[in-house]
C-alpha cells in the first residue's frame, strides 16, 4: 500500500498557497504469480519530484507497505482550490444527476429524515426584492435585533401606561422625547412595531432569495466524470485496484467501489450509485438538516414575531382590586382592558371570553419576614359560573404562580386594606379604609370612627351622627398594626393583629399595645381582623402559543444548524480502468472531514 501527500495542507485552508510535492514511486514487478501488481503513485499533474528527506521517508513507507502485500494503494493529492473567477468560468462541469427513485432504505432514524428531506419539492426561490441583499443581510439582520434588544431593555426601565404627568415629574429633561416616541407604550409604539416588521421582512427575504437556494442545491445528487472530479471537491485521492494476474484479467473498480459505498452508508452517508450491481459513479451526502435548519430558525423567529404581533394587537389585560370575600366578573375585566376596540373590535379571536364567569376571592392574606418586611402575598380565588353558582376551579395563588382558566391568566400583582374588623365595648363595628395619597413615602389607608359610636352603649341604634368630623382615627400601612388616633389627636396606642406574631406581655411600651385597648374614658376596642384587598392583573394573549411554538423550535433548530453538510464523489478513471478517484468537500470542519475519509478509503483498500 503507497501512501503520498501532495500537500501536507488544503490550499483551500492555508493562508499561504504551497507547491504541491510530487513523489513517484519506484515501479517493482512481483515474483509469485498472483501476487499483487504495485500500482505507481502520481500526484494530480503527474509531475516527479526531485530528490529530498520527504520523498525518501515517503518512497520508504512505500516501499515498507509493498513487503505487507497489499492489493491496493491510495494516494492522497490536493489542488489549487482558488481559481481565478475568468477560468473557473471557462470550466464545463460534466455530471449527470441521480434519478429520484435511487433512494436506498435508510437505516437509522437521520437516515430517514435525510431522505424525507431529500424528497421535499421545496418552492422555487425568491429573486432580490428591492435591493434585499443589504436591508436583508445577516449584518443588517443583527442590526435590527440589537437595536429591539436595546429598546426592550429601555421599556424594561421606563414605567409604561403612566400620565404624561408622571413623565414630566420624573424625567423633566427627556419627557417631551418619551412622550413623542411613545416610548411610554414601548411595545406597541410605531417605532417598535416598525423594527419587528422590519426584521420579519429580511427573515422571510434572507429565506426565499438565501437559504431556500442553498437547500434545493444541496438535494441534488450530481455524479461527475473522473475529469470533472479534479476541480470538483478540495481533496483528490486515488484508489488504485490493480487486476490479478495468470492471464485472467479481473478488474476490481467495481467491487472496491461497491465497498466504499457500503462504507459510507455505515458513516451515515446517503449514497446514490449510476449502477446497483456495477456501479461506475458514486454521490453521497450528509448533513442534510444543517442546510435545513437554518430555514427552521428563521421560521421559529417569525412564530415569535407573530406571536408578539398577536398577542400585541388582540391582547387584553387589566387590573381590578378585590376585597376578601368579593367578586370580579373575569369577563367585563377582560373587554375593560382589551387593546383592540371600537368597530375592529369584532376581529379579536376571544371577543365574549368568559363571559358570566366570575372570580371569587375566598382570602388574602400577606406573609412577613422576622424583620418586618414583606415575603409573599397570598390570593385563594374561586372561579364560579354566575348562573349556575356552581365552583369550577380554585386554586391559591401567590407572586409568580398564576392561575390560569379558560384562556385567561390572573397574576398576583398588587394589595391594599380593604376594612377593619373592630369591636367597639363588645359590640361588632366594621369601618372601611380609604386610601392616603402617598406622594414617594409609604402606602397608608385611613378610617374614621364618630366619636358618637364610640360612646353608645349600643352602636346600632344611633341613627343620625350629629358631630361628624369629632371621632377617631385609624392609620394603617401593613396588615399587622393599626395606629389609633383620639378625638384629641393624639395617638391612643396601636392595636395588634390577632394573626400577627407577637408576645402577649410587652414591658415598657410609652403607649397602649395590643389586641384591645382603652380610649375615650373607659370605652374599649379590640381588633378582630385587618381585611385586605388583593390586586388582580387579568390577561389574555392568543400569541402565547405561538411564542411557546417558536422558542421550541428555535432551540433544536440551533442546534442543528451547526451540523456540517459533506459531499463525497467517486468513480472509476476513465484513463484507467484499475483506478478509483474519491473527492468531496465540507463546509465547516474541513480538516476532520478530510481525516475521516482518509481513514475511510484506507477501510477499504486493506
């Protein structure tokens, strides 16, 4: 077996071109009969080299593989891959394609994708469309997504849906800029809405004029002529099968040929042969997903545009706050904050979604940390049918654990106090808290007690409050405490929560602490309960699925598009019948590949 390199790199790979080394083996003559005839090696011009270390250590190992008796010797041999445009023009590609019945039974699973995506009659591509080679580029493509990246991390920053007052407070330097832009509804302002388009533009564009043409390229099977092979892939290795002797001419082309072919399906090729019984011409593929892939990328990044685009313009979200033991009508919430309105209003796919469907909350409750601050708020909600009263579904929710039903999501998005349980001397008394502008400092509900209240013996029988600005007042800003305020104001004390955690005794305290305390002479209050109000964020998006569609085919897609997609060819030399000439190129990892076919062809020829 002779073994030569007329390059020790691809031209294709080397930054420097290098001069091919050619190397002519010594021509020896068997003794024995039937002894194998040695074959001499040539490199692809067929030019000798002269004398050096390299060819002698070469002309060695030759010489050593011809002791080993082998049947057969591969040379490997490389040419100029780089050709000047003028020439490669004048070139006449002689080939034949494969006929789409030659399709073999696949044997593994990629096997039977590829050849399905082989048999795919894909749409005829796109011609540029209005100089989409520039607005349409994956330079231009990477613009875009950069810039949508950089204003959704600024929406993410500016407050969305405030008054321009709000705007004009906060930022005085820059409203007038957020307000024009609309950056105030980031995402469905013109602007953004106007890139998204854009992108989905050069997404389709880049597909139907790009990657649509490289795919239908890459399903054809060309067989190529010996002649056509030399320039066809960015490596050439012979084959030699020499015939035996005792005057019986047998070639072997056939045969090896029909081995390689075995070989490769085994690596996973897709082969296709001219002949099934003496096959002449071979052309083999593989990697056929990663041409496809990339067209499942962009199809997955166009189910997410549409998804957003969707869930943008037929969406509907909106907030209602609920007191414990209240209702919402899911449906009205939805129509309240629904982005489509007016005549249009009809195309919304969900219009008179859960109508006469309400939620109920059965309680909200707040948890908090050893230190005061808050940890997590608790929302139990029961969804009911308001003609039957019938519960459907309940479930507790909490922050970042939503409920959803029939097509909609309730989140847990906001609080507030709703009442207070008291018992004034004994006697139940439920006072509703309103709630205090804050202006920047802490959230804080106030409710008012006449003092005519607190005096009776029997609160229910007063009919009419004579002085009703004299009273008491309540000031809470958690659901743990409540700050008592006299007639006088001045503060009482501060009456505890029965839920809060707290020592029953605390020494020292300046003022009144407790469950129950004394005002007004010897009238008594005790707390009985601190009633919050849970805030509801109510949403629809019929572009959920889509989104969800998209980012699961976008992720293997990814990945795919990765895999390198190889071409090998063979077939006998026409100048001489006894020789097999192998070629074939990649297009990423090209050094492997070449090692793996190499090793592959060596397979063979032992």
């Amino acid at each position: 077996l002779g073994i030569v390199f007329d390059a020790i790199s691809m031209a294709s790979m080397m930054p420097l071109q290098l001069r091919p080394l050619g190397i002519r083996a010594r021509d020896t003559r068997a003794q024995q009969v039937g002894a194998p005839i040695p074959a001499s090696v040539v490199d692809s011009g067929g030019s000798t080299s002269s004398r050096s270390s390299l060819s002698s250590r070469c002309s060695r190992s030759w010489s050593n593989h011809i002791m080993m008796g082998s049947f057969a010797a591969v040379s490997l041999a490389t040419w100029r891959a780089r050709r000047s445009s003028c020439i490669r023009s004048q070139i006449v590609r002689q080939g034949t394609l494969a006929k789409p019945g030659d399709a073999e039974t696949p044997g593994n699973a990629t096997e039977a994708i590829e050849e399905w995506l082989l048999s795919l009659d894909l749409p005829t591509p796109l011609k540029p469309i209005l100089g989409s080679g520039a607005w349409a580029s994956f330079a231009a493509s990477l613009v875009q997504m950069f810039v949508v990246a950089g204003l959704s991390a600024l929406g993410t920053l500016i407050e969305q849906g405030e008054a321009p007052a709000f705007y004009a407070q906060k930022y005085p330097e820059s409203s007038g800029i957020i307000l024009m832009l609309g950056f105030d509804h980031m995402y469905s302002c013109p602007l953004f809405l106007g890139l998204l388009a854009w992108l989905a533009a050069s997404l389709i564009a880049c597909t139907g004029t790009t990657q649509l043409p490289l795919a239908k390229r890459a399903q054809r099977f060309t067989f190529h002529s010996s002649a056509a092979m030399k320039r066809r892939g960015t490596f050439l290795m012979r084959m030699n099968c020499p015939a035996l002797g005792d005057g019986v001419q047998v070639p072997g082309s056939a045969e090896r040929l029909q081995q390689l072919r075995t070989e490769l399906k085994n690596k996973g090729f897709i082969v296709r042969a001219d002949d099934d019984i003496n096959p002449t011409q071979l052309a083999a593929s593989r990697g056929l997903l990663g041409k496809f892939a990339p067209m499942a990328v962009h199809l997955a990044l166009l189910l997410t545009l549409l998804g957003n685009t969707v869930g943008l313009v037929f969406g509907s979200s909106s907030e209602v706050l609920v007191g414990d033991g209240g209702y919402a009508d899911i449906g009205k919430v939805l129509d309240a904050g629904r982005r489509i309105k007016g005549p249009l209003a009809v195309l919304s796919p969900n219009k008179g979604l859960l109508d006469s469907v309400f939620v109920r909350v059965d309680d909200f409750r707040i948890e908090y940390k050893d230190d005061g601050n808050i940890d997590q708020f608790y929302s139990k909600l029961a969804i009911e049918d308001e003609n039957t009263q019938k519960e459907m579904y309940s479930d507790e929710i909490y922050v970042n654990k939503p409920l959803r039903y029939g097509g909609a999501t309730i989140y847990q998005a906001d609080w507030a106090i709703d009442r207070l349980q008291l018992f004034v001397n004994g006697l139940p008394v439920v006072v509703p808290c309103k709630a205090i502008p804050a202006d920047g400092g802490e959230r804080s509900w106030a409710a008012f007690l006449p003092l005519e209240l607190v005096t009776a013996k029997d609160p229910s029988t007063v009919k009419e409050i004579a002085k009703p600005k004299e009273g008491i007042v309540f000031i809470v800003n958690n659901m743990r405490n409540v700050q008592v305020y006299g007639s006088d104001q001045t503060l009482a004390g501060v009456l505890r929560s029965p839920l809060a955690k707290v020592e029953e005794s605390l020494e020292g305290m300046p003022i009144q602490f407790g469950q129950e305390i004394t005002v007004e002479g010897n009238n008594k209050l005790r707390l009985d309960r601190i009633v919050g109000a849970t805030g509801l964020i109510v949403k629809n998006d019929p572009g959920v699925p889509f989104v969800y569609a998209g980012y699961a085919l976008l992720m293997p897609a990814t990945l795919l598009s990765v895999l390198p997609f190889v071409q090998v060819w063979a077939a006998i030399n026409k100048d001489d019948e006894n020789q097999i000439l192998v070629t074939g190129r990649a297009n990423r990892n090209q050094l492997s590949f070449e090692d793996e076919m190499k090793a592959t062809v060596f397979s063979v020829a032992k």
